[in-house]
DNA sequence: CATTCCAACGTAAACGTTTACGTTTTTTGC
DNA sequence: GCAAAAAACGTAAACGTTTACGTTGGAATG
C-alpha cells in the first residue's frame, strides 16, 4: 500500500507519465502497455494517491455538509439524500456538526476551507456575514437546504414555509376546525419560525377566522421536551382548542405524550398535525397526520444543484428550488363534520 | 484564498521556511518576525493547504465512518459520538453510507484508502473477508462499534448482547412475566441477532423456564414495518403470551402500533420492552421500556480507542471496550405482582 | 580580542501526482 | 524504400507544503 505510481512505472519498465496515462485513461499508450501496467499495479496493491492528486488537479472530489442537531431525524434524512447522491457521483461527504455554535461552525469552514473541498451544503442554517466571509473566500459553490438567506445571494432547495403552514392550516379548517392552536417552535426564527406563523395567519383570514395570538405558542426550539412543554402551557391556561398544528412532528410527539398522560384522546378529543414528515409520524401511536418536506429529495436536489454549479463554473447564481409539500393523513386528524 | 505560504513569505520578507516553522510553532524565529508573518498572513487571508500538508506529513486529520442504514436513528446517535470525539481533537469525518451493500462498501473503502484517511471506525457491520484485505493493506487503525469479527482481531467497542438480552428477559421475568415472546430481529445475524436470542433463552433457563420456540420470531431486519409484521404474526398464531421483547426499539414501535390498532392496551394487556433506547423511545406513547445501549458514548469511545492506536502505532491492537447496559424504565412494562 | 555557541534564518529536496513539451518509434502514403 | 505524419513514450516542472542541513550574525566565554 506504500507504493507509489513510480513503484508501478518501474515494475512495468515504463514512465510514470504512461502510467498516469493509463489511470487516466487519456490516450497514448499501446494495449500492450496497458495490460503490462495493469498487471504491475494489481501486484503492488497500488492506490493512487488522492492528495497528490488534488493538489495538482486543484480539486479533492469532497464537499462538505454542516449541519446543526444531530438528535434530529430531520437533518439526517437530509444528509442521507446528499451522500447518496455525492457518492453516486464519486465524491465524498465531510460532515460537520455545527451544533448551532457559531465558534463551531466557523472552525468548520475553516477546516473546509483548509481541506479544499470543492463544494459545501449547508442544512437550515442562518448566515451569519462571518460565514459568508470566509465561504466566499473559498471561491466554492455553496447550497442551502431547508434554508435561506436574504442577505446573501445563496441558492436553496427548501420548501415554502409559509405556503406549507398554510395549507396545514387551512388543512384543519375545511375539516371543520376554527380553534386551532400553534406551536410555532422558534417564533423568532426568521426561517423556520415566522413564515410558518404567517401561513398560520394567513389560512384564517382566507376563512374569514379570527386569530388569537394566545393560540401561537413560542417554544424556542423544535425539539420533543419543547413539544411537551408547549402542551403543558396549552392546558394549563385552558385554551379552548380542537386542534393544534405544530412546527415539527418531534413537537407533536411532545404535545401528543403529554395529552396522552393527561388521558386527553387523539384524534377524538384533540387533533394534531406536525410538519416534516421524519419517520417518526409515521412510528408515533396514533401515526401523525403531517405537512411532509421531500427531505430526502431535498438532499438530493441540494447535491445536484451543487454539481451543476461546479461544473458550469458559476459559483454563485444557480436556480434556487422550492420543493413541493404535501399533506400526509394518518391518524390525528379527526373532522368535525 | 489563492494565496500560498509563498506569498506569504514574499510579503513578509522571509523565507517558506520561517514562515512553515511559525505555522506550526516550532523554534527558530524571533518575536519580531512572527508578527511580521502573521500580519502577512492576516492581510493575504492564507489558509494553509491541507492537501500539501497531508502529502509530506502522511497525515490527512481525517477519519473515515462506514455505516449500513441511514433510516435508522440507532446508527446516527453512535456517529454523532464519533463526529464530536473527533471534532475535539481537529478532526474530519467522511460519512459513507453502506446500505449494507457489499459492492458499495468496498468503493467507499477504496476511496478511503485513496484519500488516505488516518483511520476508520465501522459501525454495526460484519467484517467480510474482502473489507479485511483492503484494511490491512491501508495499514491504519480500524475499530467496530456495536458489532465484533470472530474471524479477525479488530478491535471493539459494544455492549455484551448476550447479557444485555439476558438482562430484559429478565426483568420480564421478575416482573412476574413467563410467557414472553421475542421479536428477535434477523436471527441469522451472528452479531446483534443469535446473542439475544441466546441471552433471552438463558434467562428462561435461570428462573427455570420453559422456552417455546414458536414464541421467537425471526424478520429479517431491525425495522418498523419487520416490527408490525412480527406482531401480526404473533397476533395470528394467536401466541400465548403476557410480555414481548424486541431486539430493537424501532420493532418495538412497530409491535406497538399494530397493538394499538388491534386495541390490545400497552401495558395493560401486553408489556413489551425495546433494545437501544434511541430517543424513538422515549417519545413512543407510552413511553418505552428499553434496555440501553449508550449509543453516543460508544461512538466517543470508539473514536477514542481510534485515536489511541494512532498514537501508539499499535495498528491492530487496543483493548476493546465493553460498554455499559442497563435497563430504562419507562411505561410499556407492567409487573403482573 | 579570538573563539565558541546558539538563535535566527535561508536553501533545497522531498511528498506523489499531472501534464506540457520533447523525443523516439511506428505507421502511412507514394 | 523513404519522407512525413501519427502514435507511443519519456523528461521535467509544477502543485504547496515540511524539514534536514547549511549559513549568518551576534552574544557569551575565556
């Protein structure tokens, strides 16, 4: 494993340029040759070295992947689509857990940058100017799923939040629902957070239904205890709901155990419907009704446009991507009709 | 960011050398200089080239992490631990997704070999003789997480499963249980499959039960839906039974929701206890009973046994670790006392 | 003041590739 | 059979580092 391509060039009585040649398949070689090296580097176990390689050819078939939790299904779905497809296209994928620390993530590209990848994906992450610094710097093509940015001009595959939290929305109301109540997860996130809310309100007034800002419950996070936090604060101030749109199906599972535990029936006394469609919607007992993200395209969608980047050169402007989202009906949504 | 260590040194006025021994503080440069450099350094936006760096150093700060199934939460909680274990001591880690396909799995330890990575942590994957050829031709440290090779010396870092199986059963058991079923994942695995089996059938034999076969049921996989298949098998068959023990939590969830729908209550009816104790646990309704692996610590661990070797050079030999197990009482079993 | 020593540097080779350019050999065309 | 063209191959520079070794100059020593 220690040998080198002048290891192979002298075992098969030629120059190392013939047999870079040949492992680069170009042309100017006889058969005869071929087969003479081929053999040489199957004897020696030779690998070609991937440094050396990238060095010279300026490129290390690498891309980074930064991603904020891991305890998420969500952000791995994702991640699985991106390494199927970097893979399908020879290249491998660095992960990087940002674990939404700022200090983390700079370190991260720093590293990326160090590394030479030659492209980076960055999951529902906001951009920091720091970030956006040093990504331009690298001179890389960068993508966004399941994110956005207004301040910097950086393509996305994501869904439209505020369409999607409508339609959950207006889901419930033609249902039958008109009390409804939201647990928003970060109200102050301007990704995730807020265009959700938007779509929340805006499904009302597209009724005529007024909204109570009372039902809109900020959990800071979107994470299972935030969910059963949120439930707790829904029941102790008594509000008189029938049904509760959360902005991630961990957040309904929290809501749903705790109505369990208070002996509150789902779907016959109180509905619920998440948002991502993880694997969990459909493992929860009773299975979660959900407004699904195509996570596992949406990974896919990222990598390739990431590649079409890379190979057309433009670093910078690609076609940003809104995926569709549709509504999975399970089991949690009851109509009052 | 196209600015090498010789700009670097052109602007400072000194020679690579200098400015290659401040990068790495070594001796041989004075107060002066350094600022000197590194405002250079500084002015130019100089990211070292990790690339070069690897190529003379025969070090890349990259480890390689194989892992078989992405759908599964079990495998991400064990890769989280290794990717922040590694994250602390500088470095990166390339994900490959096996989808336990063996074709599959001997490209990505291809390209690991060619990336020259310095090491590579396998999680739950039995060791075919080919995967083994290509790890001691790369000559790196190579450790399993949650999985063991009877036919080489790798070393490991899992819980016993065998006890830990035996451990559930025998909870069951003190809780009154004697007619228990297993849904015992693929039997015909040799590693997370047989030992529980074998622990579930010693168990029996401790308290002086009677195993009936028929009460083990073989599904290929570790799944949801293998989980639901089995229960309906047990349900079909009409099996006599007060408690089950799955091999996994997410045939656990699987079992469970087909209970649901059948309207046999949890725990009141029927106990069950799960395997892992992934965070799918504690948010299944009710909350399941699981004996714990400590999914994220075997990660760090494993990394650190890793790291271990490769400072040691002891390539092949490190203490392997058995972890911890230990039963988490949640809501699915009840004591028939 | 001459010698020694050491800190502070510079030079150049090495890591394992790719590739432009030059050289040799073979093939082609007449 | 010979010139020309094409194919096959070799040489050496380059990629961006690290580091062994050599050089310089000033401080310490006697």
């Amino acid at each position: 494993m220690n040998s080198t391509i002048k290891d192979v060039a002298r075992k098969a009585n030629v120059s190392i340029a013939t047999v870079s040649r040949i492992l680069n398949n170009k042309t100017g070689f006889s058969e005869k040759t071929k087969i003479k090296v081929l053999r040489a580097i199957e004897e020696l176990g030779y690998q070609p070295n991937a440094l050396a390689r990238g060095l010279i050819n300026k490129n290390t078939q690498t891309i980074g992947v930064l991603i904020p939790t891991v305890s998420n299904m969500f952000s791995y779905e994702i991640l699985s689509g991106i390494e199927k497809h970097a893979n399908d296209l020879g290249y491998s994928v660095i992960v990087c857990n940002t674990a939404d620390d700022g200090e983390r993530t700079i370190n991260y590209l720093q590293v990326l940058s160090e590394k030479r990848v030659d492209g980076i994906i960055i999951v529902s992450e906001f951009i920091r100017e720091e970030y956006y610094k040093i990504l331009t710097d690298m001179n890389v093509p960068v993508v966004l799923v399941s994110s956005i940015s207004f301040q910097f001009p950086i393509p996305y595959a994501k869904v439209d939040d505020r369409h999607a939290a409508f339609s959950a929305t207006d889901y419930l109301i033609k249902k039958g629902h008109t009390k409804i109540a939201m647990i928003a997860g970060n109200t102050s996130d301007p990704i995730a957070g807020l265009p959700r809310i938007e779509g929340y309100r805006a499904a009302h007034h597209s009724h005529g239904l007024p909204v109570n800002d009372d039902f809109i419950i900020d959990c800071r996070t979107f994470t299972h205890t935030a969910g059963m936090e949120a439930m707790e604060e829904i029941l102790q101030k008594k509000l008189d709901v029938t049904a509760i749109f959360a902005s991630s199906d961990e957040l309904a599972a929290g809501a749903m155990s705790v109505a369990y535990r208070k002996g509150i029936k789902i779907p016959d006394q109180l509905s619920i419907i998440g948002y991502d469609n993880t694997k969990l919607a459909e493992m929860l007992i009773p299975s979660l009704t959900t407004v699904a993200q195509p996570l596992y395209d949406m990974g896919i969608v990222a990598a390739t446009m990431l590649f079409e980047m890379k190979e057309t050169g433009e670093v910078t402007q690609t076609q940003s991507r809104i995926m569709n989202h549709c509504i999975v009906e399970r089991e949690t949504v009851r109509s009052l009709l």
